[in-house]
C-alpha cells in the first residue's frame, strides 16, 4: 500500500490509509461472505465509544496524559508499579490494588488505561460512585420512557467492555440496590472472564459489599492478582 494519504469522501486528507477515515471495513469470507469490521488501523469506532465514556464516568485530559514514566518509585509502591506494568504488557487477567487512599491508586490505573489504549485494547474507567449514580439516572430515564442514557445499553456496555476499571471501590457504602447492581457487573465479568481492574482503600478481606460475594470473586486467585498499593501518602511524598 503506498504511503501517500487518500482524499476521503468529502475531499480532504484522510488521515488513516487503511479506511480514509470511515472507522469501519468490508471483509470478505468465503464462508460467512461480506460483513463489517472495525478499522483494526485507526481504531476510529473505538476512540468514538471511548470519547463518550469518557465524558461520562469523567476520565479527565488529567488522568489521561498520566504514565508510568511518571511514577515516582518507592520501596513500598514497588510491587504495584510491577503488577501495573505487567498488565500493560500483558493484558490479562484481574488486577486489585488497594491500600490507604494517596497511595498512588488511581495514578497507576490511570497509567494502565492509557497504556492499554495506545496498544488499541478498549479499556473503560469509571469511579465507582459516579458510574453507580450514572446507573441510577439512566434508570430512572428508562422509567419514565425519557430520552437520555438508557439503562439496558449502559449495564451491557460496562458488563462487556474488554477491560473495565473501577476506581474507589467501597469508598462509600452503596445502597442494597447500587450494591446489587455492582455485583451483577462484577459478577457478569467473573463468570466471562472478561478484563477487571480494580482499586479500593479497603483491603479486599474486609470487603462486605453485596455479602461478601464481590470480595470473593476479586480474590479468586485463577483469575485475580490482588497488590497492595504502599503505606505513605504517594501525593505527599512526589512532591518532596
């Protein structure tokens, strides 16, 4: 394929080569015959989803130019910086940080979803308050028949995803309902096996959300890595 950029339907420069900016491709199979994929070069139908989560759960352009080149490595921080570089490499599994809060939590999972990113894995953060108040909105539009985020969509979205991270988990004792609604995410993605990281200043032992049936699934050791996040405040001590 030539290096020089194509002019797409409206006449401009496409940026990318591969759709000219239409996000999306014809594959042909002889066996299922003609259907549509996404641009596995830009990525364009992906960065769209994601724009929307983002202005939704609230991953700010703060949170997004973070890295692990910044972290500030300490003895006490140094086997969650391992297990966020990992997962960046790796991409597998289940990830619990926890550990008193300005510990670092949020930058390294902050750090995490960029570097899933850049690799085009879809990855989904949202603060576990929010996305339980967004939940309980969206609920309320359905029932009222209202346009607006729509409950279904927004449960199957955080169900699915390929990696969902969930910051300030337990930061605050939900209601029975938040409760159950977050054990039914958590719990949709333990039995599929999807991509979970999680970040609590609750040690996941004392976890009593839902009954303790959370804390169970983020301890099960076939699928989850559970990583405590230092001892001192990470905010204080990288800027001293």
């Amino acid at each position: 394929m030539s290096g020089q950029k194509k002019n797409d339907t409206n006449g401009t420069m496409a940026s990318c080569e591969v759709c000219h900016d239409a996000g999306w491709l014809v594959d042909a199979s002889p066996t299922v015959g003609f259907t549509v994929i996404e641009c596995p070069a830009c990525h364009l139908p992906m960065r769209r989803r994601l724009a929307q989560d983002d202005e939704r759960f609230g991953y700010t352009e703060h949170l997004r130019h973070h890295d692990l080149s910044q972290w500030e490595q300490t003895e006490d921080t140094t086997l969650a910086y391992l297990a966020a570089r990992n997962y960046i490499e790796l991409a597998q599994g289940w990830l619990v940080l926890w550990g008193p809060r300005g510990t670092g939590k949020t930058m390294l999972l902050s750090c995490i979803v960029n570097g899933l990113r850049a690799k085009g894995i879809e990855a989904v953060y949202a603060v576990v308050p929010d996305m339980l108040d967004m939940l309980r909105r969206s609920y309320n539009v359905d029932e009222r028949g209202n346009e607006g985020w729509s409950f279904g969509p927004l449960m199957e979205r955080l169900e699915t995803v390929p990696v969902l991270v969930l910051d300030d988990l337990a930061v605050e004792k939900p209601t029975e309902w938040a409760q159950e609604k977050l054990y039914q995410i958590i719990d949709a993605r333990y039995r599929a096996r999807v991509l979970l990281l999680v970040a609590t200043n609750v040690a996941p032992t004392k976890l009593g959300l839902a009954g303790g049936r959370i804390a169970s699934r983020l301890q099960d050791k076939r699928i989850s890595v559970v990583v405590k996040c230092g001892v001192a405040d990470y905010r204080i001590k990288s800027q001293q």
